[in-house]
C-alpha cells in the first residue's frame, strides 16, 4: 500500500469491515495505517444484500442447523 499511496488507483474488495481489519491482519497499528492510507482520497461503496453470484439459487432452508 505504500508504494502505490497517491500514485495509483487501488481497488478493494472486502466481506469484513474496516473496524475488524485489525484482527485480520493481526496488528492494529498496521490496519489502521493501511485503513488511513485507503480512506485518505476514496470514496467507499458499501455494497449490501444477497450475492449477485448466487441470485439463481434457492434459499438454503437448513442453513445454520449444524448439518
């Protein structure tokens, strides 16, 4: 991220939101430098509702059973 902060676009896509990144990457300083890096020129589309993948499947009537 640092290479390309003010030189170059940067798509990314996530399923976790900004406030857990510093779990994912394991260091709080460092997801929030990345995270501050990301949102200083950017404009974030939050993208809600069911996978655009799967619009032709049926709902999973057991899903969260534990089967």
């Amino acid at each position: 991220m640092s290479r390309r902060y003010e030189r170059r676009s940067t798509i990314v896509t996530t399923n976790v939101g900004i406030g857990a990144w510093a779990k994912v990457f394991g260091d709080p300083v460092v997801a929030s430098a990345i995270a501050d890096r990301l949102c200083h020129h950017c404009t974030v589309l939050k993208i809600t509702g069911r996978s655009y993948r799967t619009k032709g499947l049926a709902p999973d009537r057991d899903a969260g059973n534990g089967a």
